[in-house]
C-alpha cells in the first residue's frame, strides 16, 4: 500500500505541472488558469454531460496502481457516453486527496490520464482539488455530443423488442474478487485477465455510436447485468425476459466458476462490467451484428420485451430463477 508522502506539492504547483499539461490541447480550458472553460460543437448537435465518482475501498483498492485508479475514473464516464452513443470532447474532474496519495503518486496518476487523452482523444478542461482526512474521491464530469434528437436513453424499450448486450459478464466481479484474495487459485494469466477487466474497463465508444437509430432504450453494465436491464424496463414500462444461458461468459470466468445457473447468477449481478446493455427491434438484428463487427466486438442476444413490468431471469426450462444479488446498491 502507498506509504506516506515524502512532499506534497502546492494546489496551484500540482496543477501547473502535473494537470495543465492535460489541457494544453483543449480549446476554452485556458491552460487552466480560469475559474471556468468553453466548449464549441457543430451545429445539428447536442452536448451530453455524466458524472461519475469513485471512492476508495468502495470503488478501486488503496493499492491498486494510481495511473489504471485514474484511467478507470475516466473510462466509467466514457462508458456512459457510449451508452449515450456520444462521441466525447473533454472531462473536468475533482480530487479529494488523502495524505498518503504524495507526488510521486500523483504524477502516476496524471499519466494515466495522459495516456487515456490520447487514446480516447479527450482533454482535460478544468476540476478542483483538495485534502481530506478521509478516503481518496476521484469525480470526473465528461462531456459529448451526439446528433440533435438522437441521444439513446434508457426509455424507449417497446414490447416485441430484442435484448442483446456486448462483450462478456461477470469478468471484473470476479477480478475484484480475486484481487482481494476470495478465489481459489487460477492460471495467472486467466488471473490477470479478470483483474484487468475489474481495474480497467473498455468503454464502447465506437460499439455505442453505431447504435444510433438501432437501439430503442441502452445503458452501460455498471450495477450488474440485472440490476441495470431492471432500470431500463421501469423507465420504459415493460417487463423484460432474460434467458440465462444466453449469458456470455468469457472462458477465463468459466474457468474460474463453471458455468451452472450459480456461476451464470453470480456473473448477472456483478457490476463493473461496463458494457452496453440494449434493446432493439428485431428488424435492426443484422445492423446491430454488422455494426458490432466494425467495431471488432461481441454483441449477444439475450432476451425480448413484452407487456408488464420488472425482469426474469429464465433457466433453459423457461422458468423463473430467484437472483440473490441482482447487482450494486450505493445506498
């Protein structure tokens, strides 16, 4: 775990050296020397804005490394913009720094950002930062723009709709869970795997603007598949039916817990898997695999939407499956 800090720089010297780079090439963040920053889009388009926060012990570990703690920050935001199918612009983000996190620390965790900018083509436009006697709070707002009218949101799943979700579930519940110790022993490499997808999710950006005017109603997977397939159909007004044995599960989670009705209920109601979770009309089936071939991804049919309210989970004999744990509850 990081020890305490040998210096600590200045709130204007942190942000001088370590975060002003980060926003040398966003236009209207004023090399952050203003108290506010502009963003310009094209016309014909809307700005989307999500804020996500993460908490330590809640969210990332103390000891997990600072630059993957700070690119996991980012990505959970972008995740929602991809949901959103919005192509994001830039980010303002809050520290709430603890006495341990020290310089060394924070130029770890600056570069993880950096490295995230370029990747993503993103920038940072402005924030704060202060000390707290408490845990490490890491607050990042990001924004997007997608076509005016066409922002895909969690209303909109109509009976007679599909039910589809992308890449794999249960990989980062279960790499939280190994990296705290709770599994038996696995190949190191499945290892590795499932505790990169816990501490460094993969948001869909490219996946999630190819499903404007495809999907009817979308999220990202951050609650648990259930947990959050649940807020679309109260949103939307309609009951949806998710097939168990549709689930996708990587080969290193099958590996780890098989793959019977408990390891295909432990994965559902795992959060953190940051995928986008959708429904569609059957007539969009083809576009939607086209569209998740551009973007070199799985995407899995996994249910349907009728009339009613709530969602079940249905084993291969069409019977309802009690779920323990249907996902994260922050409350």
């Amino acid at each position: 775990m990081p020890g305490p800090p040998k210096t600590r720089l200045g709130e204007f010297e942190l942000i001088a050296k370590l975060f002003a780079p980060l926003a040398a090439k966003a236009e209207g963040a004023f090399n952050l020397t203003d108290d506010a920053a502009i963003l310009r889009h094209s016309p014909g388009e809307e700005l989307v804005v999500t804020v996500d926060a993460l908490v330590e012990a809640v969210h990332f570990r103390r000891d997990d490394p600072a630059d993957l703690i700070a690119a996991k920050a980012l990505r959970v935001n972008l995740s929602d913009l991809a949901a959103k199918g919005a192509l994001p612009l830039g980010y303002l983000m809050t520290l709430c720094l603890p006495s341990w996190a020290g310089d060394t620390w924070l130029a770890r965790f600056a570069e993880g950002l950096a490295q995230d900018q370029t990747r993503y083509g993103v920038n940072l436009l402005g924030g704060d930062t202060t000390s707290t006697p408490g845990r490490l709070v890491v607050s990042i707002s990001a924004f997007g723009t997608v076509p005016a009218g066409k922002m895909i949101r969690r209303a909109g799943a109509k009976p007679g709709d599909l039910v589809f979700v992308s890449g794999t579930i249960g990989d980062a519940g279960a790499g939280l869970s190994l990296a705290s110790g709770h599994e038996a022993e696995l190949d190191e490499k499945d290892k590795t795997a499932l505790i990169d997808r816990y501490r460094l999710p993969e948001p869909r950006l490219s996946f999630g603007r190819g499903l404007i005017g495809l999907a009817s109603a979308a999220l990202d997977v951050s609650d648990g598949l259930i947990a959050d397939l649940d807020h679309i159909a109260e949103i939307s007004g309609v009951r949806i039916l998710v097939e168990a044995s549709r689930i996708p599960l990587s080969p290193a989670y099958r590996r780890l817990r098989g793959n019977g009705i408990d390891a295909i209920t432990q994965a559902a109601g795992a959060g953190d898997d940051y995928e986008i979770a959708f429904t569609a009309p059957e007539s969009a089936r083809s576009a939607i695999l086209a569209a998740a071939s551009k973007a070199g991804l799985g995407v899995h049919e996994i249910g349907r939407v009728e009339p009613g309210a709530g969602i079940v989970l249905l084993d291969e004999r069409g019977q309802a499956v009690p779920v323990r744990h249907a996902g994260y509850t922050h409350f």
